[in-house]
C-alpha cells in the first residue's frame, strides 16, 4: 500500500500516536485534532497588463490557548488547505515545546510569486493582509515569513495593516526588515537554533562535530544560513547541498560564499565551481555524520528510509519525515531532531521580536543568540528525556512535551 503523504493526515496520526502513549482524555484529543479557526478567500489582484486575476489565500488559526496564533505565510503554487493546516498544528507544538507564550496558525496563497512582477507581488501581498486584516493583531494572531515570502512582503503587509488601523503596530507581524521594527538576528535564526540543537544532539550521542561531515537539502533561506552556521560555529564540513533543480557535492567541503555567488548569478546551487552534480535523492542516502532537510515535506520517506546512512538526522524543514519512515529510522536506531524542535528557532526569535516591539527597546544580536540558545537547549534536553522516560523516538518525546503543555493550558481555560 502506498503512503498516504497529506500533511495534515499526518499530523493528524502523529498527534494519535502522541495521545495515546499520554493516555490523554477523549474529548480533548478531538478538540485538539482539528484547527479552531480558518479563513478562506479570494484575493483580486490588478495585474500589470489590466485584467484583475483572483488568488486563493488561506489563514488558519490552529490553536490559541497559550497565546496568538503564531505562524509564517507561504506563497506557493501547490498551496493546499491541509498544508496549511498542518503546518498550523505543528506550529502549535512549536510554540508549545520551546514555551514561548504563544499558539499557532499559518497562512498561505496559491500562487507562483516567480510569474508575478514586483507591483503585482505588493499588491497581492497587500490583499492578503486586507482579507485578514480584522482577524489578526498582536493579540490574535501573528503572521511571518515562510516558503516565499520574506521582509519587504511583511513590510508590505504591515502598512496595509497600519494604513487599516490607523495606529502604528510593529508587533501585528515579524521577520520585518529592521528599519521597521524587525529583529536583530531573525534572517539566520531558524538554522541558528538547529544549530544549538545539532550541537546538543551530538554531545548527547557523544560525536564530535568538528570535521563532521554534513549534507544539506534546500539552499534557501534556512538551508544557506545552515550551511554557513555548521561550518563556522561547529566546524562541521558540508559536503552536499541541494535546491529544487538538483544537487552538488565536494568531499572536502563546500565553500559557502563560491555557491551563494553561484546561486545569485544563475538561479541554482548546480555549477558551482570545484562541485560535482548530485541528483537530490542521491544527497538523502549520502553517508554523512548529519543530514539536514531544509527544503520541503516528504523527502524521507517508506521508499528510501531503510538507504539513510547518517548518524542523525537534523530536520530543519517542516515535515519532512512521514510516519513509515519514523518507523524504519527508528527501529535502525538513527535518531531524528524532529522538525517543530529543530527549526523552533525562526518563531522563537520571531516572539522576542514581539517582545521588543512592544517595549520599541531593541537588544543586540548577541544578546538574540544567547537567549535563543537557552531555550533551545531547554527544550531539546525537555524532549530527549521525555523521549528517554516514555521509551519512544522523540518525534514522539517532543509531541508528549508539547501537547502537554497546550492541553493544560485548555483544560486551565475551562474549553475541554
Ligand atoms: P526557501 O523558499 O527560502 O527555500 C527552500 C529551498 O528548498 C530552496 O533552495 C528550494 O530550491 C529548495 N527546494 C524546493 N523543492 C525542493 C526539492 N524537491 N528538492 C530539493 N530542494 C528543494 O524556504 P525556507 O524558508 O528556507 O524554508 C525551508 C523549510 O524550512 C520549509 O520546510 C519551511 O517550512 C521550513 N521552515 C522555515 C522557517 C523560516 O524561518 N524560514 C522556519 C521554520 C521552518
């Protein structure tokens, strides 16, 4: 039978299996099933050569019981609602298993931001905010970067708000450019806090980083950031990296600055120079001391888990294992740094982004990484024990932390 690979059904069987091990009660395993809230809606968007074309976007408020929805947008042409959905559950763990004082949500449109022109990108960008706009605020629900989208679209997206409002509120929205409020340190904070983790994962595991081999899928935001941070800060040699048109690989180590060029100058990672070409699935079953996915859901999956020859895995995109691939990881006893843990970086510095809005007193990148650092050894060391305590892989560790937390905070409120 072929796998069933719709991100909320697996989101969906991930929290059943989490429930189950906590025994938790019924009734609050079904409210926490579902999202509280969606949105659905057409965006018209005035296109360049006069006709108006409608886009369908999507804003899903997942949970909110331990404070406003929090979660990315994405721009992306196979946008679905149950993409969204579940990466609006996952975001609820998020929040929940670094303990940050927040929900989750995420939003998406469906559309290919490559065939828009930068006049049609602020304008749909500007529709998507006036569609959510009374929906949304600093303590509803806040949105961010995600797949496509970036500072100038939320700096877009907050004057849309503000121009709505009529008030100033950097807080409604984060991964902002600086000038408007935006944090020190958010552009490389999701790879930054996989970084603590990887870190902590290999002093637990007892492997030491420095020259350890690493292969990363996805050179984009996260995957690029990764790519530098494991070379300079853990003095890890990345041998492979990939992007969606395929992969390249040098033995003794990518050079960082050689791809980026690279990639600015022609669109992919593939020809950088001194590489050799990679196919992607190939960079999967590479045999490296850590493998990144930083790229898309799906990647590890029944099909090739039982060819992963990585001591462990670091999951830096959202949902790249699917359930039969836990399975088969974990029973050949390779461990995962499950994605709501590893990549919790990004909206972890996203609230303290939040948190300084609200006092217009900004902090210091330093002070950024030290503080983001302690809460995400916190939380890896929360997981691995929990993991360790109940016996299960910490997919399942990280659920138990989280839905914990979040179920708490219900049953606190009186909802379940
Ligand atoms: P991005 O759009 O900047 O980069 C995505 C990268 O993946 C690109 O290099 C793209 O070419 C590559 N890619 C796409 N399809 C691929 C395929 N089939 N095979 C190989 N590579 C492919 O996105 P990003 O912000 O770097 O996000 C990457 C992942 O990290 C996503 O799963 C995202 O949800 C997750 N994430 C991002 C953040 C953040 O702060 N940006 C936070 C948490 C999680």
């Amino acid at each position: 039978m072929s796998e069933n690979l719709n991100p909320f059904t697996i989101a969906q069987q991930q929290l059943d299996e989490a429930t189950a091990v906590l025994r938790l009660n019924p009734d609050m395993h079904a409210f926490l099933r579902e999202p509280m809230r969606e949105f659905h809606f057409s965006i018209p968007v005035k296109m360049d050569d006069g006709h108006t074309k409608t886009f369908r976007g999507f804003r899903v408020q997942y949970n909110d019981a331990r404070g406003p929805a929090k979660g990315g947008i994405r721009f992306h042409p196979h946008e679905t609602i149950d993409t969204v959905r579940a990466l609006a559950a996952w975001m609820t763990w998020k929040t929940a298993v670094v303990n940050v004082p927040l929900g989750g949500g995420k939003g998406g449109v469906i559309c290919n931001p490559r065939d828009l022109s930068p006049g049609e990108l602020e304008r749909l960008s500007r529709g998507y905010m006036r569609a959510i706009a009374r929906y949304v605020g600093l303590t509803q629900d806040v949105p961010a970067p995600d797949v496509n989208t970036n500072p100038q679209i939320m700096a877009w997206m907050l004057d849309e708000y503000e121009t709505i409002t009529g008030h100033r509120e950097p807080g409604v929205i984060t991964g902002k450019p600086l000038e408007l409020g935006g944090s020190a340190g958010r552009g490389p904070a999701t790879a930054m806090g996989g970084i603590f983790t990887i870190r902590e994962m290999a002093k637990h595991l007892g492997i030491n980083l420095q020259g350890a081999t690493c292969a990363i899928q996805g050179f984009g935001n996260v995957g690029s950031f990764a790519t530098k941070l494991a070379t300079e800060i853990l003095g890890m040699k990345v041998i492979a990296v990939s992007d969606e048109f395929g992969g390249i690989i040098n033995q003794h180590g990518l050079d960082y600055q050689a791809v980026s060029q690279h990639l600015k100058r022609t669109g992919k990672v593939e020809g950088t120079p001194n590489t050799e070409p990679l196919a992607n699935e190939d960079l999967l079953t590479l045999k490296v001391d850590v493998l990144i996915p930083a790229a898309i859901e799906n990647q590890i999956t029944a099909s090739n888990a039982d060819k992963i020859q990585t001591r462990f895995i670091a999951e830096l995109a959202n949902g790249p294992t699917t359930p039969a691939a836990d399975n088969i990881l974990y029973d050949r006893g390779i461990p995962v740094i499950p994605d709501f843990l590893c990549n919790a970086g990004g909206v972890t510095v996203s609230y303290f982004e939040m948190v300084q809005n609200s006092y217009q007193f900004y902090w210091e990148e330093n002070m950024i990484n030290e503080r983001l650092d302690a809460l995400m050894s916190k939380a890896f060391h929360d997981v691995i024990h929990m993991a360790g305590d109940k016996k299960v892989d910490n997919r399942v560790g990280a659920y138990l932390v989280a839905v914990n937390r979040v179920a708490e905070a219900v049953r606190l409120r009186g909802w379940v």
